[in-house]
C-alpha cells in the first residue's frame, strides 16, 4: 500500500501512540452525512507474538483493523472533486 510503513512496538502504551500517530494522518472532510467524514482508508496489522516462559516456545497472532474511508454513497455526501479524489 502506498506510504505504508511497518513499526514496532514493545508494549501497549506504544501501540497506542502508533494507533494514535495513524489517525492523526488520516484525512477528513465535512459532507452532508457526517461533520469529519474520512476521505482516507486506516489500516493496521497488529502482530502478537507470545512466549512461553517456561518452556521457550513462541506463538503468534495477527490482528487486522480496517476502516474504509467514506463508505457512504458518495452522491448523498455532496463531497466534491478533492474530497473524492
């Protein structure tokens, strides 16, 4: 994906910052259905990885969020040419 970058993160606070550093890069726009409308896609992977402390062995999981941006039907939203774009 276009300007697609891959961090990490070594507790939950700073999942949460990068979370967070994400949304803040989003770009929103006013229409008729919604005040902040997104006019761009989030996406995130989130992968887990577990070790057992016992044993040694390691698991891992991943977790996808997705918000599509302006799901709405784009005729209802009046947004115009740059919002669409």
């Amino acid at each position: 994906a276009h300007g697609a970058e891959t961090k990490e993160a070594a507790s939950a606070e700073e999942l949460f910052a990068l979370f967070q550093q994400g949304c803040a890069n989003r770009h929103v726009a006013a229409t008729k259905m919604n005040v902040e409308s997104s006019r761009s896609h989030l996406i995130v992977g989130v992968i887990v990885e577990s070790r057992n402390l016992t044993n040694g062995s390691v698991n891992y999981g991943k977790l996808s969020f997705v918000d599509l941006a302006g799901s709405e039907r784009a005729a209802k939203t009046g947004a115009g040419h740059e919002q669409l774009k």
